[in-house]
C-alpha cells in the first residue's frame, strides 16, 4: 500500500507539472508574436457559439448586450483566412432610436471573460479583419454603411477606441479588409485581455436590424518597444583637465605658474 500510494502521488505530481508546464506554454507562445483568430469552424456543419474559435466572444452592452455568446457562422466562410476559417456573425437589433452593439472575445478564449492571457499593446502595431454586410442591407446617403469602432477591452474592463473605420458600400459585395493602427498613446494598454468593437447608430445611421460578419482577424506584432535611454554620473575628480581635441587643430593652451605669492 505504501509503494502504490508514493506511486500515485508521484503520478499525480508529474500530471499537475504537466498540466501547468502547458499553461505556461501556452500563454507565452501568443506574446512572442501576432495574434490570429480566423473564427475557425473546428469541422462543425452548423453555426455554434459558446465553443471553440469563439468560445469567449459576447455581446457586451447594450443591444444585444447581456453576455449572449456571439455565432460563428460556418455556412458564411471567409476566403481570405484558409480552408477552414469561418466567420463571427454580428446582428444589431436597431430600431432607430439611437443604440450601441459593443462586442468582444479574449485571447485566452477558453470562456466569457477569460482574462488568463493579457498583453502589452505597446509591443502591438495594428489591429486588421475582414468584413462583408448582409446584401439586404439598405447604405446610408454616402452609399456606405456607417463606421464601426475598433479598440479593446482593459483590464478594468472598459473600452478603448483606437480608431472608427467606415465601412465602404463594397463590403456588401464581398469581403473587404480593414486595419486600424494601435494608439500607442492611451493609457491601459500593459495588461489586455481582448480585442473590442462598437458599431452604433448614434450618428443617425442605421436605423433597423443591421447585419454583418468578421473574419480573419489579427493583431500585428511588432517586437517589444526599446527600453528608454540610460545615463551614468561619473565621480569628479580634482585637478586641472586640458582639452585639444576639437577643430580647429591650431588651437593653442598654456599653463604658468605663479611664485609671486599674491
């Protein structure tokens, strides 16, 4: 009993070693370069959510809101991103009264929420996609179809904007891709959990049900930012220092010394 039991608490030991060894693992690989979410259907025939590639992305507030888990669609592919990417499938019910779709996934995506792998953002360069809107979707006056804002979610979890693209009337052709440069100049950005959007018709614009999908989703890294400049004081030393090292070259120096006394 005793040999079986130090076996299998040996045993034991090797598989939370092992367990923990991933983890770490896997939550260093992600930092040391981009970040990629291509919506992955995972062999699914059926749209799903709450699973897989999307397992942690939700409508955060207002409409739809309430944590929903947001579909991917897998009957909706994104060419752009391989064989076996799909999309994530955003419906805005809108109703012209002026509403805001705030929705989000982490880069742990393991949950609603997972917060287990963060980034610096400053070691970050861009945030791109591609999207396509519903072909039933009615543009607006300039024959596009409004903006849509593009940022994260912080760790105190708020939003940040980095920048509100406009979504050009071709995307309800096919997919068109978009990129928005992080604004390395915010604050909240040492410790992210995930990325963040907000499509709004604040502005006027839409005022009904809005679809459209996101795909090929990537967060571009660019290497961790230089450390700031550095600098040494260097103990004086007392005494009489010349310099002629500079131009012009004919410069002359003299020393006399005084016996006079005074």
């Amino acid at each position: 009993m005793g040999i079986f039991t130090r076996n299998l608490s040996f045993l034991i030991a090797l598989v939370i070693l092992a367990f923990v060894s991933s983890a770490i693992t896997s939550q260093a690989q992600f930092p040391q370069g981009s970040y990629t979410n291509i919506f992955d259907t995972g062999g699914n025939t059926e749209p799903f959510a709450g699973s897989g590639s999307v397992a942690s992305w939700l409508y955060w507030y207002n409409l739809p809101g309430n944590n929903t888990p947001i579909t991917n669609d897998v009957t909706t592919l994104d060419p752009n991103a391989g064989p076996t990417a799909g999309s994530l499938r955003i419906d805005t019910p809108f109703d012209g009264t002026g509403n805001q779709d705030v929705f989000f996934g982490t880069f742990g995506n393991q949950y609603g929420y997972d917060f287990t792998t963060e980034v610096d953002m400053n070691n970050f360069s861009e945030i791109s996609f591609d999207i396509l809107v519903a072909s039933n979707q009615v543009p607006d006056g300039s024959g596009n179809f409004g903006t849509i804002g593009v940022g994260i979610i912080n760790a105190n979890y708020g939003y940040q904007e980095f920048g509100r693209p406009t979504i050009p009337g071709s995307a309800s052709n096919g997919w068109v891709h978009i990129s928005v440069p992080i604004d390395h100049t915010q604050n909240n950005l040492a410790n992210v959990p995930g990325i963040a959007f907000d499509y709004n018709s604040y502005s006027g614009y839409p005022t009904s049900p809005f679809t459209f999908w996101i795909g090929n989703l990537v967060m571009t890294y660019s290497g961790a930012k230089p450390p700031p400049p550095t600098g040494a004081l260097e103990k004086i030393v007392p005494g009489l220092t010349q310099f002629a090292d500079q131009k012009p070259s004919y410069n002359r120096q003299d020393i006399r010394t005084d016996t006079s006394g005074t």
